[in-house]
C-alpha cells in the first residue's frame, strides 16, 4: 500500500495537559448546583487535551468531527460587531479568530498526523472520524487516515459544496470542502433513517407517470432516501440567525446530518477544533454528551455563549494550566445586590456576564447567565439569583460575578454578602 512520507514524519507520545476545572456552567441555572456535568469545554492545544483526556477516555468517543485549520495560509479575524453589511468588510469591528499559517506542508503534516492518530486512539470500536478540509490539504489527509485507519475502512468522502462570492478569475471558483469520514471498527454507528431526505420533486414525478422507471426497483418514495455523498448547505455567511461572527463557522443542519447519523442520543460527541462551538451546541441539542476545545479563548468564550443561549446541560468549563484567564483590573465595573436581585453598572460593552451566587474560591458555579442580543438590543444589567435553600443559611456568603466584554476582555468581582 503507498503511504505519506515526510522528512519530519514521527509520532511521539505528546505531553498531556495539566487540566484545570475553572467553571460548572448551569445555561439559565439547569441542575444548579447539584448536577455533575458529563460535557466538557476545554481551553487548551488538543494535542496536549487529547493526551490528558486518554486515561479517561481512551475507545469511548463515539464520533468525532475535526475541521482543521485548511493550510490556506491566512490568518483569520473574527467579527465582533452586530448586524454588518458582508458586502462593506472594511466597515466590519474584528478580533483575534485564529491563524492558518505555515513555515511549508511539512509542519502542517507534522501537526495534522499527531493530532489524528490521538482521535483514533480517543474513538470507541464503533465510532466514527468526519475530517473537514478542502483542496489545499485533502488529498495528504486521506492517504494519512488511510494509514491510520485503514484503507479499507473509510465511509465516506463527502463533498459539501456551497455558493458564494469568489475573486477567483484564473480557474473555477472553488466552492467545495471535502469530508473525509472512517470508521474505527466495522459494528460502527450509522443511522441511515435518521438521515433521510424526501426525494426530489422530479424523481416523485417520474415515478407517478412511469412505474418502469428504477428499471423494476421501487423506492420507497414516502420513507425518503438516505442522502448521497454530495451535499449543499449555505454557508453560514448566509445564515443570519446562526452567524456568531467567528471566522469558518459551520452550518448546524450539516453537523446535525452528521450527528444524527454517527451517533446516538447519549453518546460522546467530540470537537477539538470547535471554533464557535457548532458541534457542542448541536450535539446537546439532540442529546448527546460533547467533549469540545479549542486553542483562543475567543472560540471558549463564543462556544460558552452560544450552548448558554441554547439552554444546553449543565458542562464544565475547562483550562490547560498553560493556559490562564487574564483577568483585567475591574475598577470600572460597580455591582449592587438587593435581595436575589444582582445588578452590575459600567460603561464597558458588555457580551456576557454571569455569577456565582456562592463562591467557594475554587470551581465558579455559573447559576445565572446574561448576554449581548446577536443582532440588536442591550445586554441585561441585572439579574435574579437563584440560592438553594442550604446556600442561604450559610453565613459569610460570597458572591462571584464574571464579565467578558465584546472585545474578549475578562473580569472577576467577588463580594461577600
Ligand atoms: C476551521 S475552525 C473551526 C470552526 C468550527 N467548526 C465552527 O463551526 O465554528 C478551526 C479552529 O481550530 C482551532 N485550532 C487551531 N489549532 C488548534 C490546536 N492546536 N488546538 C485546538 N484548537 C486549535 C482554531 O482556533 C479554530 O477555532
């Protein structure tokens, strides 16, 4: 069988991360404070998580869905401001997103081959790998799976083609990524009828007119058809109520055809290139458990926001311990309390502020959340705090408040109460 060499090519054992368990985050105060989370969002290089993450979870994650950076060689901006006209980019408010450049494919190689034989050790005997790339990188990717998984065992290559401006006059516009998708063992996971589609309004029409039509086979044209391995989704440019801002987001009807067909409800779903979160949020929303990294803190922070606004489970918050939260000086930021009520007066733009109505100084207990409306309207300044009956009798009682402004600043206020 061929295979992909490199000079550089090895596989070490890679350094596992110092986990660190900053938050239980409970979205709208879901089983606070006595739900222990099975989810987990987590700061930090995945080389470095996965290797943490092996001695617990080394054969259980029943799918997981990696998408990369592509080896464009570009560096990424997030949007931050609200409501942008596409059309008018230098009017756009940004941000750190994250960088996709290399000294040369060695090195990406080299970050790409690692990271993947760590997902095939993290798979479950019936899961299933989706790699997401497109033209720079695929075709390296897929003799590297091959490899790794086994030529025999790959499921699918998947073409997600999508529309879009293009400044392209040399050549076709590009506008398709490839999936590459490979199963660990051959019990995996599949759920062709979880997946179907309705046929095509022509197919239905060819059939009525003509029942020789499928030369003698007959579909079940009312069950639907399983979908083929070239889909279309619009891109997420085109989405206004899924757009977070944060460059490359994928579209969720296209992780929920994944999901839904690599996995069942209740089992490991698994990200460690989350970016916005697309992943984590559609995993919970249909019941399964999600492991989810990412190396900025903005994609945490957008993928905390965005399970927060979906109302997952409750999931905890996770850092390598290389990776700190940078807490700024909160001098500008005044909090009242009144009863259950919190209130928080500042002139900084907030995104997001949640608390911990008994802080214990160690792990926060996010109870209650707030934050900035996607396209329009003000971010509430107060908010109800829930305190469990054997919380309140507790004297001394501290209460935590933390803050993310829109551009990604951090804060933490503790008061005692
Ligand atoms: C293509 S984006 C993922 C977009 C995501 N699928 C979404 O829907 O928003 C790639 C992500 O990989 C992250 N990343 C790059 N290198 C990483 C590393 N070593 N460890 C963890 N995340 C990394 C980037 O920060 C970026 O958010």
């Amino acid at each position: 069988m061929p295979s992909l060499t490199w000079p550089s090519k090895h596989l070490l054992a890679p350094q596992a991360a110092a986990l660190i368990k900053d938050s239980i985050i409970h979205p709208d105060g879901r089983g606070y404070p006595g739900t222990v989370p099975e989810s987990r969002l987590i700061l930090g290089d995945n080389l470095a998580v996965m290797a943490a993450l092996l001695p617990e979870y080394e054969g259980r994650l029943n799918l997981i869905y990696a998408d990369p950076p592509f080896f464009t060689n570009r560096k990424f901006s997030a949007r931050i401001g609200r409501g942008e006209d596409s059309r008018r980019p230098n009017e756009w408010i940004l941000t750190e997103g994250y960088p996709d450049a290399w000294p040369n494919l060695d090195a990406y190689l080299d970050f790409l081959y690692q990271r993947l034989a760590l997902m095939y050790r993290l798979l479950a005997p019936n899961g299933t790998l989706y790699l997401h790339l497109d033209w720079h990188a695929n075709s390296y990717a897929r003799i590297l799976l091959d490899e790794i998984f086994g030529q025999q065992n790959l499921l699918n290559e998947i073409i997600w083609t999508y529309h879009g401006p293009s400044p392209i006059r040399s050549a076709f516009n590009r506008k398709h990524d490839t999936i590459l998708a490979y199963f660990k063992g051959s019990n995996y996971t599949f759920n062709a009828d979880a997946v179907r589609e309705p046929y095509n309004p022509s197919t239905l029409m060819t059939f009525k007119a003509s029942p020789k039509a499928g030369f003698g086979k007959i579909p079940n044209l009312e069950r639907g058809k399983v979908p083929e391995d070239w889909w279309y989704f619009p891109v997420v440019a085109r989405l206004h109520n899924e757009r977070t801002g944060y460059p490359t987001q994928k579209p969720e009807s296209m992780l929920q055809r994944i999901i839904l067909a690599s996995s069942n409800p209740g089992d490991f779903v698994a990200d460690f290139f989350c970016g916005s979160g697309t992943t984590p949020v559609v995993a919970a929303r249909l019941g399964r458990k999600f492991i989810a990294s990412d190396i900025t803190l903005h994609a945490v922070h957008t993928t905390r926001r965005r399970l927060v606004a979906s109302q997952a489970e409750v999931f905890s918050l996770e850092r390598d311990a290389s990776f700190p939260f940078p807490f700024s000086d909160s001098a500008k930021i005044k909090i009242a309390v009144e009863k259950d009520l919190v209130r928080i007066d500042t002139p900084l733009p907030l995104d997001y502020w949640e608390l911990d109505p008994a802080w214990d100084g160690k792990i926060f207990k996010s109870a209650a959340q707030a934050q900035r409306p996607v396209r329009s309207g003000e971010i509430s300044g107060e908010m109800k705090m829930r305190v469990p009956a054997r919380v309140q009798v507790k004297t001394g009682r501290r209460i935590c408040v933390r803050l993310v402004t829109v551009a990604g600043e951090m804060f933490q206020l503790v008061l005692n109460v």
